[in-house]
C-alpha cells in the first residue's frame, strides 16, 4: 500500500534535513519567479486536500486540472492524489469540445482552471472554455478558478468558486494521505484524440512511482 503524495511530498516535509529544501521552482512566461519548499509544499497541498474532502470528493472520484504551468497545478495534483481521488490533467491550450470530451468520458466532479493564462506574449482565457466545457458535462458539482491574471470574468452562483474561496476555510489544516492500494488508480491521461476518441490510460500509485 502507497500513496503518491506521502512518497513525493510528505516523506520529506517531515524529515527536518530536508523539509527546507526547495521542492518546487515555478517561472512564467512574464518572468515571475515562485519557489515552495517541502514544507511549503506540504501545508499548501494539505489546505486543498481538506478543501475538496470538505467538498465531498474522496477515493475513486475523478478531479480535472485544466490549468496553466503554475504552482497551484502543482498543488492540486498532490492534493487530489492524497485523498484517494484521480487526477485528469488537461492541457491548458485546448479548445472546449477537448475538455469536454475528457471531463465527460472520466465522468469528473470537479475541475480547477484559471481565468486565464500567457502564452506567446498575450494572454489568454480559460474560464470561458471551461464554463462551455462544463455545460456539456452534468457530472461537474464544482469549478474552483485560480485568479491567475485578475481578469473579469463571469461566476455562476451554483458551483463557481474561487482558489482563495474554496482553500480559505480550511489555512493550517493538516491532512493524512487516503489508505490507497499500490494499484489504486492515480491519474488518467489521455491521448490525443487526433485519430479517434481520446483514450484514457490509467496510471497508479505504485506504477506511476517505479515509472519515474
């Protein structure tokens, strides 16, 4: 028995050799640089893992990550990772129709996106995608958005939040990984779709640890 985000996170947050140590660089394309610690790391990752339990989501659930190169994309895969539920990463470059396809076929309960990212000197929306993604896709209860450029954009009152919103209740929480099975499932990662529908190839705890 294993858990991704104890082997990757955890292990090291909690040994004090190496709880300092620098874990995760992040630079955009603007040339913001941001680094966590394992420490850092760690408590960021337990505050939105006890966000989506609070949320109901737990072993088994499918959590998708359209998001930016960012450290919350980071974050979120380690927090989905901990509670037993199974990360969906999606390119942040793809139109709605791609999200669509992969949110409804991994029947996912969550999405976190951003409201936009950059690209190539300019910058570009996400929310706007995700929200036509999500109209095609009932089995989505909540989008939690990162206010990634602080652009307007539009919130519904149903299951719209914000990063800030949905991690705020929960500042200094402190989480213990899902009981998870080595060949419980970790991600699901698709194809590309160019040839057909995209296919999704299932990655677990232990699979996915040898593998890298």
């Amino acid at each position: 028995r294993i858990n991704l985000t104890h082997a990757c996170v955890d292990r090291w947050a909690h040994d004090p050799g190496t709880a300092n140590r620098t874990a995760l660089i992040a630079e955009s394309e603007t040339g913001e640089v941001r680094s966590l610690t394992f420490a850092e790391l760690r408590a960021r990752v337990d505050e939105l893992a006890a966000a989506l339990r609070a949320a109901g989501v737990g072993k088994g659930d499918a959590v998708a990550v359209y998001m930016p190169m960012v450290p919350e994309a980071v974050i979120a895969a380690y927090a989905i990772a901990k509670v037993g539920a199974i990360y969906l990463p999606i390119f942040s470059g793809f139109a709605p129709s791609a999200v669509a396809a992969r949110l409804q076929d991994a029947q996912a309960r969550l999405l976190f996106t951003a409201d936009g990212t950059w690209r190539r000197g300019k910058q570009g929306p996400m929310k706007e995608s995700a929200d036509k993604a999500v109209a095609e896709c009932p089995t989505v209860e909540t989008v939690v958005m990162l206010e990634r450029l602080g652009a307007d954009v539009p919130m519904s009152g149903d299951g719209d939040v914000t990063w800030a919103e949905f991690v705020a209740p929960h500042e200094g929480a402190t989480v213990e990984p899902e009981d998870t099975d080595a060949e419980d499932p970790f991600m699901i990662a698709y194809t590309s779709g160019t040839t057909g529908a995209p296919k999704g190839s299932v990655h677990v705890h232990g699979g996915f640890l040898v593998k890298i």
